[in-house]
C-alpha cells in the first residue's frame, strides 16, 4: 500500500496554518527520475519467500493522479526531469516513445529539463523529444536553443490557471551538466546558476509587469538535489520540486529572504509521488503552505 512520508517542518517554524476562508486549495503532484520504469515490477525475497513492488509502473502513478484530480480539480503534475534516458528496458527498446506516450496520456502539466534527455544529443531533444511531448520541458538557465527557450511561455517559464489562480512554473536543470552529457551536446549552449536563473524568472512572474508574464503562485521544477539547494531560493518561490540525485526529500525549509517554501524530492523510478498543497488567498494574495510529502 501507499503511505505518506509526513512534513517535516524547518527548525522553530509553527506547523502549517489552515487555509483561510476563501482561499483556493491547489494540490501539486510530482515525480522525477522516471527513468522510463513504466512497468508495474516486482522481486521476492527468497530467504523468506515474499514479492513486494519493485516499481509500481505507470498504471499506479496514474491511477493516483487520477484520484487526486477527482477530489480536487485544481490539481496539477509535474516532473523534474529525467523522464527518458538511462531508462527501463521496456521503454528503451522503442527509445522511450512508451514513457512520453504515457506521460501524455496521464496529461503531465510541465516538466524541468533533466541531464538525460540530452544523451543524444541536442538535436534529438529539439526534434524528437520535445515534439513528441504535450507538455512543455523547461530549462530557465540554459540558453542557445530556438525550440528548448520557446517551450511554455518562453524563457523556461509556463503558466497554468487552476481556480482562477495564474500558477507559474520555472525549470532549471542541474549546474553539472557538462560533467553529465557529452561535449557536442553542449556545443552552442550556454548554462547558467540554476538557482540564480530560477530566482531571476520567478521574480519576473511576480513583478506585477504583464509584458514579462504575471502568476499569483510560482513553483520550481528543479533537476538538481535539494538538500543542498533549497534554502536558497527567494520569497518569489512557493514551492519546489527537484531531482537528480534520486534521494527523497520532504520538507518545509526557510528561503533566502525568510520565507517558508514547501520541497519535495519525489525519490526515482516512480517509487515515490511528491505531493504540495498549497492554499492562495486572493484578498491578501498570499500562498501558504498546508502540506508536503512524498507518497510511495
């Protein structure tokens, strides 16, 4: 069965207030590091003669998503990269049109650029990944691609409305990536700080200029480990969904500039579905965060 890893909130902060009166709920569902393990597997124990689920697959996390949508339809997926690439046999085989078919089919809502779907290359990405992907891979700090820099709303940067609340949604891949792709891959890309990149566009979504693109709420998608990095983002984000390292990560951490940003680290394979809540009150137009966790 699935069960919840609960919130740890950062050292002397309250517990999680109540959503206000009149606030809208958005529930925010995150995987990472897919790694093209689609199929339900499992292993057996034969010290002790017991099968447990390996990965639960892509009908489990769908099924999950589903649920989630039923009960709140201001609810929104995502992923932090690494969806293709080092991937499961079963979608290896067919160079991972399996994983992106059943990604599209579980209507992911964005996803941040992970080092892997770059392993062949660049052209790849901009011709064959990113068409066959209904929903847009976002790289803020990456720089020199026509088609990576217009996916969303252009700049890494995407915007969704769930209840009338504008949520944007910025993607930054990890800063070792020339270390993880080869050379030719990078050969007319720039990279910058991701985190540095993730502040600068989450500060242009709440700088009230619409020309720039305007959300009440900005979540980050992050290819890039969160113990490290999480309490260095600004009081522009509200929330946080990395990977990279496939370490699970669940919590509410103090940013740079004392705010409360809720972060998870969904683990990989699909072991683990990250999950936020958030509460928006349109009268303060402030975000607080009610819940984070990872369900695995």
């Amino acid at each position: 069965s699935l069960s919840p890893l609960a919130l740890t909130p950062p050292a002397g902060a309250d517990e999680p207030a109540a959503p206000a009166a009149g606030a809208t709920t958005i529930d925010l569902l995150g995987i990472t590091d897919l790694h093209g393990h689609i199929s339900r597997t499992t292993r057996t124990d034969s010290g002790i003669g017991q099968t447990s689920v390996e990965d639960p697959g892509a009908v489990t996390l769908a099924c999950e998503v589903s649920a989630a949508r039923a009960a709140n339809p201001n609810t929104l997926f995502v992923s932090a990269g690494d969806s293709v690439g080092g991937s499961a046999y079963v979608s290896s085989i067919l160079q991972d049109r399996p994983t992106m078919e059943a990604l599209n089919a579980m209507s992911l809502d964005a996803s941040a650029l992970g080092n892997h779907e770059l392993d062949q290359g660049l052209s790849d990405l901009e011709t064959r990944i990113l068409p066959a992907s209904n929903f847009p891979i976002l790289a803020a700090n990456v720089s020199g691609s026509t088609p990576l820099s217009a996916e969303g709303g252009g700049k890494g940067t995407f915007i969704k409305e769930v209840g009338g609340v504008r949520v944007g949604f910025v993607g930054v891949v990890t800063d070792e990536l020339p270390t993880l792709v080869s050379p030719s891959a990078l050969s007319i890309l720039t990279l910058s700080p991701a985190v540095a990149a993730a502040n600068a566009r989450a500060a242009e979504l709440k700088d009230g200029d619409p020309a720039n693109g305007e959300a009440d709420v900005v979540v980050v998608l992050s290819h890039e480990d969160m113990a490290s990095t999480a309490t260095s983002f600004s009081r522009n984000v509200d929330a946080v969904f990395s990977g990279h390292t496939h370490v699970p990560f669940a919590k509410t951490v103090t940013g740079a500039e004392g705010n409360q940003i809720a972060v998870v680290q969904a683990d990989h394979y699909g072991w683990a579905l990250g999950r936020i809540r958030l509460s928006y009150d349109p009268a303060s137009r402030k975000t607080s965060v009610v819940s984070a966790d990872n369900k695995d």
